[in-house]
C-alpha cells in the first residue's frame, strides 16, 4: 500500500488554469492618468495654423447649439451657454481660462433653440428662453445671488422647437417679440400675458414649408420692422418681416440642397448687408445686398454636411472679411479673400466629432481679434483664439509664454490621425 501511495505521489502534477498563471505573472493595471478639468485650471487642445483652443465643457452627451450672451451681470466676461442631446441648459461662467459650469434646467428631450431679451416686462432686465424636441418652451432668470428661476411659459404639442428669435420685431407693438419656428414649419408669436398673474400666450402666427434651422435679424433703420434672413432645410432662403397677422415675406433663393446655418457680416449699414449661408453638401454661399438687390456668390465647396458659420473679425486687418465654418468633418475652417480677390481657406482645429454649431464671441482681450466657440457630436464645447498680442501693435508679450510661434498643444495625441 504505501509502495502504491509513492509510486502515485511521484506521477501526479499540479496543474493550474492557464489564466490563474496570466494573473500571476501579469503587472498591475498602470495607474489611471486623471483628465485635465476645465473648471481648475485652462485646458488647452491641439490647434493648426498659430490658432489656440481650449476646453470650455466636456460633457457626456451631443452638444447641438452653443453661444455667448451677458446672461449674468455680476460678472464681467460674457457667459456661454450649452444646449445638449439630454436636454439640459448649462451656463458656463469665464475665471481667467478656468469655466465654471451652472446647470439652469433640464427637460426630457434634447433642445437646441435659445434666445435672450427682454420680452416679460414683468422680469428686470433680459431674460434666456430655450426649447427643443418636446415642444416645451422655457423661461429662465438669473437672480443676482446665484441660482435660477426656470418656468415653463409654453407646450407646443406634437412639434419640436427648433429656432428661436427674439427683438424689435413690431415696432408699433410696445415691448420685444418672440418667435419660435417648429420642425413642421409652424411659426409662434410668444408673448406675455397683459393682465396681472397671468402666464404667456403663444399664438399662431405662419406656416412655413418645413423647418427654419438658423435665422438672423437684418439691420434696419429706426422705427422700421426688421428683415428675418431664414436658412430652411427645404432649401429655401427667405426674407421674413413681421405683422399682426403673419408675414410679409421674399424667397431670395431656391437652392437644390438644404440650407443649413446663416451668419450675418458684423457692422452691416441698412441696405447693405452680407450674410454666409451653408448648404448640406458642403457649399458656403455668400450674399450680398445691393441696391439692384441681392448678388449670390458660392466662396467656398468643402466637405459634406456643413453645420456651422460664424461671421466676425479673425484677421489683424480690421477690413479683410473672414468667416469660419465646422461640420460634419470636425474641422474648424477660416475663409478669407486672397490679394487676388479669391477666397481661401485654412483648417483652425480638428474636434474629435462631427461638428454642429459654430458662433463667434469675445471672450479674450489679448488680441485684437474675435474668438469662436463650438460644439457638436464630440460631446464637448471648445474655444479658439488669436495667441496674445496677434494684432496689437507694441503691446509687450509674457516671455516665459512665447509669443505666437512657439505655441504647442499641451494634449497631444488628441488630434485624430
């Protein structure tokens, strides 16, 4: 028995699971490298042609429209403001590169149209409105001390908001108007109500034939009802005036694509204006009114699904027109006439996404230039700038920063292949 025993314990090998000899030899999981918080400290990204970006909001979810008003007046910066795929209104608040993000109200659905003015006389000052995919139509105010009032001021049912415009749209009618385009072309006239404790009223004003994605007010004279410049998905450009009872209305142009976004050329005259138009196949239009009427011009035919324009002073010639466009391709493009008159284009920034918004803003009197801001697919909000000192002549530069050439990106490896 024991020579039995022996000869079985001399035989018999230990065999362990291939895996139970991996977890033993492997090394430990390497440390987790912690993501660079805008709200400590300013995030810079990866951007081409002497441009710098940073990092506004990194989010969670598609970011479809975002811009810059003074929504907060104990501040001295402007604030900018984030609409997202999970229908949340983020107010981010400018420290010296850091943003601190104020989240105002979330709905159900995503939203995408805002607008800020004074249209409740019973409210001081501006105040924000915001409504997307359910149909809901917010109002929010600031209180001096921090914190908002937020009121659902309007259901629309069965339509998505997807444009809001706000200002002197009836000159005779005391006060500002509200306009909110829907997805099925319905127009609403919002307005408050005029007997004490009572809500807001939003009325039918027009239909339209499909959805209006971006519209923009035309500078008019005093006392005059101004233009609406209206980018359709139709393909359609209108002209849109207001009255009590719809609108007197122009069909400028009829293009074979959708129109996407519109931008209007700062400090315009009344009768002179220049407004960018994108089209879905990538097409950037340029047109200008004259007095024999509007004069139609593509600048530019780049990548497919054009979904941002921003119109503003990016060069240090304060007479050279600029305008930048993002899209689908996740480039940040700046166009720009050449001394031979014909327009050209360079690449700002790569986002890691597709793009869907595009405006510009100031937020960084370091240069003598405007800065942009964008959002979309990537899930984030970004801001691009001149480098300090780009076009101000003799102003002395911080020489541990280095002046425009020697700026890196701080986050390599961010900028897709």
């Amino acid at each position: 028995m024991r020579r039995a025993i022996a000869r079985l314990a001399a035989t018999t090998r230990l065999v362990l699971p291939a895996c139970a000899l991996l977890c033993a030899c492997a090394a430990p999981p390497p440390a987790t490298a912690e993501k660079p918080d805008p709200t400590q400290q300013e995030v810079r990204l990866p951007a081409l042609s002497g441009w710098r970006a940073s990092l506004v909001l990194e989010g969670d979810a598609g970011i479809w429209t975002a811009g810059a008003a003074k929504l907060l007046p104990r501040y001295g910066c402007p604030e900018v403001f984030a609409l997202d795929d999970r229908g949340r209104l983020t107010v981010l608040v400018s420290d010296s590169g850091k943003w601190t993000p104020l989240s105002v109200l979330s709905d159900r659905a995503w939203l995408g149209a805002f607008a800020h003015l004074d249209l409740d006389p019973r409210r001081p000052g501006p105040e924000m409105y915001t409504g997307g995919q359910a149909g809901n139509l917010f109002q929010a105010v600031a209180h001096d001390l921090g914190g908002f009032d937020v009121a659902l001021i309007a259901r629309l049912p069965g339509e998505e908001i997807h444009t809001l415009l706000g200002g002197d749209l009836l000159p005779a009618r005391p006060g500002l108007e509200l306009l909110a385009f829907t997805g099925s072309g319905a127009v609403y006239d919002v307005r408050p109500g005029a007997e004490p404790g009572a809500g807001f009223h939003a009325t039918l004003l027009a239909r339209l034939e499909g959805r209006v994605r971006q519209a923009v007010l035309l500078p008019a004279e005093d006392g005059s009802a101004p233009w609406i410049a209206a980018a359709c998905r139709t393909g359609r450009f209108l002209l849109l005036r207001m009255r009590e009872d719809g609108f007197e209305r122009r069909d400028l142009l009829e293009e074979p694509m959708g129109l996407g976004r519109v931008a209007l050329r700062p400090a315009c005259a009344p009768g002179a204006a220049v407004l960018y138009v994108t089209r879905d196949d990538g097409v950037l239009l340029r047109l200008e009114e004259r007095p024999e009427g509007w004069r139609r011009e593509a600048i530019y035919a780049g990548a497919q699904g054009l979904r941002g324009v921003a119109a503003g002073r990016f060069a240090a010639d304060p007479a050279l027109e600029t305008v930048a466009v993002f899209g689908y391709c996740g480039r940040v493009q700046l166009l720009a006439p050449g001394p031979d008159g014909r327009w050209r284009a360079e690449s700002l920034f790569v986002d890691r996404d597709k793009g869907h918004w595009l405006a510009a803003l100031e937020i960084d009197g370091r240069n003598a230039t405007d800065e942009l801001i964008g959002c979309g697919y990537g899930q984030r909000v970004f801001a691009l700038a001149r480098p300090p000192g780009y076009g101000l002549e003799g102003v002395p530069l911080d020489p541990d920063e280095g002046g425009p050439a020697s700026l890196q990106p701080e986050l390599p490896g961010d900028l897709p292949p």
